[in-house]
C-alpha cells in the first residue's frame, strides 16, 4: 500500500494537470483490494484440484453437496465413510436435526424416537466402530501455513490444504476445527461410537465440539442446502415429523463417477501468495464503506475458497 | 468440582456399602452440570424484564421475532426504528437478503435493482439520517460484566445486560459487537445514511463489521426464523424474485400492545451468579460426552439466556 500511494504522489509531481484524476487513484489506494479482485488475479497454479477419492456428492432434492474429505487428519473416518457411500447406506436417509447456530446433521437415525429405527442398511465392509481420531500427531509431512493473529480456543492456528486447523506443540497434536463448513462425525458417548454413518455440518458456534469428535472434511460447495433448512422443532432441533425431514437422494464418491460427469472443483491453496493477500485484506480492510479495520483475521473467518466449474473442463 | 469430590470420597468412607452408589456419585461429582440444571436452579431476581420500549415484534408469517433494542449504545437509532414502527412503516416490507455465514436483512429496499423501488412510505417524525453512534464512549454507568478469556478483535470484551460489548480503555470507547444474533443498522457508504429503516440480524461470521454499522440491539426469541431461511440467490445473497422474500406483516413496540398480549419475556442477568457459572462450566465441560474441556468462553459463544412465558403472567 506504501508504494502505491507513493507511486500516486509520483504521478501528482509529473502530471500536475491530472490532480483530480490523481486524488482518485490515491484514493483507490488507500483501498484495501476485494476479495473478487485478488481472486481474479490469481494464477492457475494457486488452485489445488482435491482428489476425486476425497470428494462426496451428497445429492438432496435442492441440489449437490460437495464434501472433501481430510484423510490426512482422520484417515480411518475417510475410508469408513467411502465404504459406507460405495454401499448405497446412505441413499434413502435423511437430514435428521438442524440446532440453530450449531449444526445441521444426516444419516443413521440416533434413536427411534427420532423418527423411525435404523432399517437393516447394506453397510459393505464398513466397521461400526472406529479409533476416535479427534486429534493426531504433529508432523512435517502435513502442509501448514500458520495464522498469525491468535485464537481463543487452541495454542496455534493455520491451514492446511483449505482445512482449518488447531495445534498444540506441548501435546504434540494437531485437530481439524469446528469453523463453518466443517463436517464432523456424530457418536454416542463412547468416544469409539462414530463411524461415519451419521455425521453433520457446523452451521454456528461449534469450537466447544474441538478436539471431542472427529472432524471427516469440509463442504466445499453447497452449505447453504444444509444451513437455510429450517431448525428442528425438537430438542437439540431433532425433526419430530417426518416430513419435516429432507431426503438424501445418494452420497457417491467422484471417483465413482465418469470424469465427464464430475464438475471441476478447485480450492485456493492456502499456502498461496493469494490466500495470503485475502489474509491481508481481511486484517486491514479499509474502502469506501468499510472504515475501521479488524487488524486480524480468525481462523473460522475466512474459508479457503472454492472454484467449481462445469463438467468437461478438466 | 474438587468440594463435591470430597464430599463423595467422605461418604465413601463412612458407608463402604454404598461403594456402587457413591462411584457413581463420584461420575456425577467430575460432570460440570448441564445448562439446564443451572438455570432451573437460577432465582428469579437473576433474571430482568426488558422494558417493552426496547422491545420490538417483528411478525413473519412464520412466528413472531422479539427484538431487543439497545439505547444505552445506539440512543438515537433505538429512536428512530421506534418511530418508524410506531408509522407502520415496516408492515408490508420483507426480508430482502439472506448471505450466507453472514447476514438476513429487512426493511427498505437498497436499490430498485432489489426487485421494487420504495415506494414513499409514512416514516412519522423519523429522520433520514443518524449520527454513526458506531461506538460510544467508555462510562461507568452501564452495567459491564468483564470475560476474562480474551477475544481475537477487541481489546477487551464483556456483556452488558445481556449484550456483548467490545471496549478499547486507549481510545475510552466501547462498542456492541456483531455476534449471532445480534441486529444492525444497514447503511450505504455514508457513515450517516443509516435510519433504521434496514436492519440485520447476524446469522454467520459476522465481527469484521464491529465498529462499521451501529448495532441496534438483539434478537432475544425467534432467531431460528431468520437463519432458517433459503440463501438469496443473487449477489451478497439478495433474492432477485419478489416471491423468495418472506413479507413482514408488522413490526410493533411491545409499549404499544396491551400488557395482557405481551409474552412475558425476561433475560438471564449478565453479571448474575447464574451466568457466571454458566460461563464456567462452559469453559470446564466435562460429562460423560465430553472429555476435552476448551478451557476459556467466547463472547459470541454463549448467549445471554432469555425465557419466554405466556401473556399475562406478568
């Protein structure tokens, strides 16, 4: 922004005759470039294309959810739910609970009071208990750009690949957060409970669930199918009708799917000079409406975000 | 915690047949108690009724929306939106944007573009423009009950009756923040174009506007039918066809409507014993579904609790 201005002043001393012009461009200076801006100046290679093994369609009657899976964070959650789409478990269920300003939830019915029992499902080979995963083990291997503006909850935050991420280096671990977006796997009490046949999407202030469940991935396209539903009128927002409650069409991995029929998705990498400028302008936010800046930017604030093309364009 | 532990490790010695009983009592004794149980346990002077010129019904099709206003933050635009009421001039309008992660908004139209120009309205004595009143200054005698946890964008946070309020003590303001649930002032550019006349309610992630719109106060019931809603279809989620906007039959002063029609609505006192512990065992959650307690409480995490009663049981 420092060499802007200058190179605006520079303008003003040889060009005197364009000073209004010249307040203008000095005026744009001082503006914070859009998110639009920045992401149109992106480069090609600044997009990641996510594997189609770790992409779910979650089809509902109002259209296609998009999921990444994380399997870098909860390996053995990512293939119990592939497991569980390749065997159709999914298709026929429903949307079950939306809890406002928490979560919207799908999948095995918890308990026949919700609604009906959980009918014998073809489940494949999938296992009906899992290793909890709710954290794991600090490595290298992992891409990690860090977040240097602070969080409430964990000791640091950054990204990794899109996914927004906790790290504590006293523990040693690393956790997949509850920020908007985020799909976790719903359990019983028994922290070994979840297999990835019920699971939910964070539609508000879900941080508290950190580090206690098993984050699987992230909608990358369609949330708003998931948090403009209307909220449960029951308690924890279980539907108590079910009519109340949206139909899942199919889950499918896009690996299934003939690449013709796939959209081309691509997510902004986060360890890229763009998501790093988004950063910046989030932090420093100054234009035309906007005129006192946060200085920081949190974690749960600004999603990676995400390009989805048509079909054909790989 | 640790008295109650004691006190079961006491019965343990003096009834070792009551071992079964009293390792469960010991389960229960390391559970910080539920929500629930703490506010059944709350007094009723913990609890304070709002005065029904601060409150305002905003009738949907779908249920009734109770507004909280905030004049000890926003004196002048607390005003105006209760003149406005008071004109009938919101009966009639609708809900104009639902932006995901972000914002529902009602009230006048922003641009002709929005699907129909305002038409001239009886506004009553309501003026057509306001003092920002984005912040205010710091003073003793608002109600303030600090958080001790800290918060990523203000320097220091708190509640205020029931309000989360942000404060910087170097430039001695204070300033309500734009958590879930709470309602703003729309605006163009000019930091004085706002009225009243378009309001918000914060639905997503929203604290990048703190200190860029004047908040008029909180929704205290009835959030759910304003997050619940389809997302706009057009940019910054406005609808772009008048059918997707739900229509607003009237916004009333609860003042205005005889006492015997009014739900009895009060508010969990902020610097009350009972939100204290509220607070402390959200930071400290521990019970048979969670194992890793977060440690500290955001100011948008928790929300003031409100109850609301029948009509006449005042």
């Amino acid at each position: 922004m420092f060499q802007r201005i200058t190179l605006a002043a520079i303008a003003f001393i040889l060009f005197p005759g364009l000073a209004t012009q010249t307040a203008a461009a000095a005026d744009n200076a001082r503006n914070t470039p859009s998110a639009s801006t920045l992401l149109a100046q992106s480069k090609p290679d600044e997009w990641r294309t996510p594997d189609p093994e770790n992409l779910l369609y979650l089809q509902l009657p109002s259209g296609r959810v998009i999921i990444e899976l994380a399997p870098g964070f909860t390996p053995l959650h990512a293939a119990n739910i592939r497991t569980l789409a390749r065997a159709h478990y999914f298709d026929g269920l429903s949307i079950l609970r939306v809890q406002d300003d928490f979560v919207s939830q799908w999948g095995t019915p918890e308990d026949p009071k919700d609604g009906y029992a959980p009918t014998p499902r073809n489940r494949g080979s999938a296992k009906t208990s899992l290793p909890p995963e709710f954290t794991r083990p600090l490595d290298a291997v992992l891409p990690w750009t860090g977040l240097p503006d602070g969080d409430l909850y964990a000791p640091e935050v950054g990204f990794s690949e899109g996914f927004p991420v906790g790290r504590d280096r006293t523990s040693g671990q690393e956790w997949l957060l509850h920020c908007y977006g985020m799909v976790g796997v719903a359990r019983d009490n028994d922290p070994q409970s979840g297999d990835g046949g019920s699971l939910y999407a964070v539609i508000g202030q879900a941080r508290r669930l950190d580090r206690n469940l098993a984050v699987a991935g992230r909608v990358l396209v369609g949330m708003p199918l998931l948090s403009g539903l209307p909220r449960g009128d029951g308690d924890k927002g279980f539907y108590t009708a079910a009519d109340q409650r949206t139909p899942i069409r199919s889950v499918q991995v896009a690996a299934d799917i003939p690449v013709k029929q796939r959209p081309a998705i691509r997510v902004l990498r986060t360890d890229s000079a763009t998501f790093a400028a988004l950063l910046d302008a989030a932090r420093n936010r100054h234009d035309a409406f906007y005129s006192t800046a946060p200085g920081k930017v949190g974690v749960c604030d600004i999603p990676a975000p995400v390009r989805e093309g048509p079909a054909n364009r790989h």
